[in-house]
C-alpha cells in the first residue's frame, strides 16, 4: 500500500492546475507512506522558503495521518502537544498538508503545498490528493 | 536580477553608517537573489549571538520576499502560520530583515540587522536597502 | 537565466525515459540556478538511500558547475581538494550529477541522479540535461 | 588581541584587490580570534559552493593556527589526524586558509578563500592576511 510514481506524478499534476486555475504560486510535495519524498515541483516564482515548507507539510500529514491543520490546533502554547514541531528535524503545523488514500482508504502517502494563503494551500492539497482516487491509470486500477 | 557584490558592498556601508550615526552595534548581513550570503560584516562588540540571527534573519526575508516582522506577525500563537521557524533550518521573523530592490522594483537580495532594538535593527536595514537606489554606481546604471 | 519548472519537467521525464528504456531504477533531482531543489522524482522500487544521494549531486554539479565525477577525481586521498565533501551540508561528488545549460549555453541550473551504476546514474543525467537543448517548448524559445 | 572590523575589511579588500589582479573569482572570509565569522564577501560569478568553503577554511585556520595546507597533509589516510574533517560542523583542510597575525605576530583571527585553484587561494589569503601588517589605520597602531 504504498503511492506509485505514476500517482504522484498525477497527484502533482493535479494540485499544479489547481493552483494555475487559481493563480496561486506553489511548490508541490508529495511523500510516500515511508513519509519519505517521492516527487516535488517547484512553480516558477513561487517562494524561496517555500520548498522546504512544503516538503515539510507532506512530511508531518504523513507522519501523523492528519490534516497539518489540525494537528496546528494542538501544538498551541497550552496545547496537549505544545511546540511538537522540535521533533521529525521541523514540523510544519498549519494547513497545506493532507494525506492521500487509495480508493479502499488507505493512507499511501501525502501531499504538501506552500506557497499561497493557508486556506490556497489546503484547497490545492486536497484537489492534489483525491486526483488519484478519479484515475484510471493502469496501475492504480490493478 | 541578481545583486552585484559592489552594491552588496554599498548596502554593508550604508547600513554600518546608519548604525555608527546612532551608536548601535551590529551584525550586517546581504544576501543574493537565491539567499546565498554575499556580503557580511560583524561591528566590534556587537553580540556574538547576533552574527547568526542577522544572517537568518537576510534569509528569512528573501525567502518569503518580506519584512520580517510583517512575517513574525503571522507566526505568533494562534496565527496562521504559527511555528513556520522550525523550517529551511531556522528562520527569524522579528524585525530587521529587508528585501532589496532594484531601481526597477525588482527584489535581487536582502539585507539583514541583528545587534540593536528591533526598530534600531529594521531602521538600519531599510537603510541598508535603499543605498543602491540612490547609487551612482556604473555596474548599478547600465 | 534560471530554468523554468517546464524546463525541469521536461529534465524530469527525459531522464525517466532513459532509465526506463535501460531498466534502471533511479531518483531524479533538478534543481536551479541557486541550487535549490525546482522538481524530483523518484521511481518505484528504487533505492531509499538515492533519495538524498540525487538531490546532493545535482546541487553539488551547480555549486561548482561541473560534472560531479570531474570533481570526485579531485577529492580522492592525495588530491588538491581532499575531503571537500564535508563542506555545504555535504557533497556528493562520484558521477550522477550534470549542470543544464540553456542553448546559449548558459548554466541554468543542474541534475542529479541515483540508483543505478555510476556509469548509468551519469548517462541517465546527461540524457536529462540535453533535453532541453531540443525542447521546441514557448517558453524556452522565447 | 582580536581582529577588528576595519582590520577585517583591510584584509577583505587586500584579498579582492589580489584576487582581481589575477582574473580569479573567489570567496573571502574572514573569522576573529573566536573563530566567529567577522567579514565577508563573494564576488561575482564565484562557485556557489564556494562561500561555505571559504568560510570553513578560515575557521579551520584559526581552530588550529595553521595554514589549511599544513593541516591536509596530516588527514589523509594513515595520517596522524585522519579524518578529523568530520569535526566542528566540517572542516576544510587544503590550502586557502591562513591565520591573520597582527604586528606583534599574536595571531588575532584567519581568513579562507575559496574559488580559484588551491595555489590561487592560498597566494589570495596571503595577501589578505599580510594587508594588516603594512596598514596605517589608527586602531591597528594603537
């Protein structure tokens, strides 16, 4: 159960014309579900800081099955996992982050975006990870 | 639309000027359009710690092509993009980190000040900034 | 002069095809002209350890716009720049990674693969690099 | 005895000076008695992959008190120091960096260039260095 590079070349694919539908600068992460980077496109003019923000937000939505978003609402000060963003080598908390599943909803990977508004962002995350559950690509439907 | 070293050079004196005007000591760091260092100097007696804080805090501004503290007003408790720090191996986002602009507008680097107050740091990196615009400099016109 | 993200697709699936039509499995890193990571691919079943191995070859052929197997034979025990590696996070410099030259013959930035020998890791990424050297794309013509 | 700011840009300005006469495109650092960077600069078209080298030279420099050169003839393999680059965050240890004495032949600081040949480098931080022996400035005769 493990996302395939034709999947996350669709997913990237995705999430690209997402943010051009939207005019929305990004840099794309997708990780597989050893949370590990398995393909990555930085858009022209999008943020410097952001290549590594997004392969971050793939990263952590992996490493925690969730939403980046939601996970950012329990690292607030007070929060029951205040400042975890000091493990993993950075986390990245806040929305733009959001794992990917197979047709049978098994998490195979995530997807990471950065660049744009938090709320661009998770919008671009989620049209990048449902990509692969509308592909009939050979490899996905066998 | 890269900063040449010679205007890294003028943004260095005119940042040490401003600083020596008002008696603050500090760490003067430039970087280039890819956030690669191009010019730095550390005043003496300035702090020690600072000579990493004001190479961060150049970084940090043309990462996401910002005053830094515009950027540390989104990352508090709370904001939207709360703990973005832990990525890109560190970033500052209270003030002193400019970007700099051409004549044309164009951003080709950042200058970053750590050493003063906040306002003291930011009101010698605008300093800094603003030189090459004023320049006379024959790399600078043509 | 920065490669453009079509550009680095276009580095991207020319160098898939290659590695494909020689039945190796490789991880395939672009990155620009400042040496930061534009787009990444890494093929199904390929090494887990190439991930990192790709992306530092392809920025070590841009940090000092070479054929990295050109400066592994500097670095051997006896050589002019031994132990060079442990400088900039850490260099890869056996063959696999190639600077792009746009057709003015400009660096543009650079690609690093691994997975296979260094024989193929090194055809693989000159097969990547000249890509665009035959592209009819707009927006490299242009 | 500490390597002053305007010591610090006397060496930086000897070595640019130097470099320039010899057509060769480097990175200057300069560190202070602490090892701290203190002055900096890369020229123009300089190897990107050079400003961390410079920097690392001049630190090695000052971390041992010798000429970087002196230092790789001891690392190599069966060396008395094999592998001793593996500490301090990575050092480099051919040649291109010298410790800056000052009148009284105390050493106050070091200075790494990196981006021409090693014989270029090296001849470039000996006339940085040497730059604050034959100075006039105030601060320094005093």
């Amino acid at each position: 159960n493990d996302i395939t590079h034709q999947e996350a070349f669709e997913v990237l694919l995705a999430a690209k014309k997402h943010a051009e539908a939207s005019n929305t600068l990004v840099n794309i992460a997708v990780v597989d579900a050893g949370a590990h980077l398995k393909a990555f496109l930085r858009m022209d003019d999008s943020f410097l800081g952001s290549i590594d923000v997004a392969i971050k937000k793939a990263k952590t939505a992996r490493y925690f099955n969730m939403d980046t978003g939601e996970l950012g609402a329990l690292t607030q000060p007070g929060g029951i996992i205040y400042n975890i963003e000091h493990s993993n080598g950075g986390l990245i908390t806040f929305p733009g982050g959001i794992p990917i599943k197979n047709k049978k909803g098994v998490i195979i990977g995530a997807v990471g975006i950065s660049g744009g508004t938090i709320d661009q962002d998770r919008s671009i995350a989620i049209a990048g990870a449902v990509a692969i559950l509308a592909s009939t690509n050979e490899r996905t439907k066998n």
